[in-house]
C-alpha cells in the first residue's frame, strides 16, 4: 500500500530457501530496505540475507572464487 516496485523471481530453490531475484538499479534500495524491515510473514518470523548483487544477470550464474582453468 502506498508504492509499488516490479520484483522478478527468477529462481527459487526450496530446499535451500534461496532465490535470486531481479529490480531495476534504481529499486535496489527500496527492495533491500522492504527486506530489512520484514520480520514476520504469517505469523512466522524470517529474516533475509543478501549473498550477491550485480548489475549483470550473467555474473549471478557462477561464482569466480571457485572457477577452476
């Protein structure tokens, strides 16, 4: 109520309860803040943890810290 921001979920892996996510760069902030500010979700408390934030989609896919040549 009182704003809106587009959020695409992308990918979401239950086992692990992770997911990657997709907002304009200019919605990144608002997005994080929603996030922060989030403690419960029916009845239940949650809480959020940012692994990765990239402009590009494509560096989501692979992490170069385990990039073997």
């Amino acid at each position: 109520v009182g704003a809106a921001l587009p959020v695409d979920v992308l990918t979401y892996e239950e086992k692990t309860l992770s997911a990657i996510l997709r907002v304009t760069s200019s919605g990144l902030v608002k997005l994080w803040s929603a996030l922060t500010l989030l403690g419960f979700y029916q009845n239940r408390r949650c809480a959020f943890r940012v692994l990765q934030t990239s402009p590009f989609l494509l560096a989501l896919s692979g992490n170069s810290r385990e990039l073997v040549l």
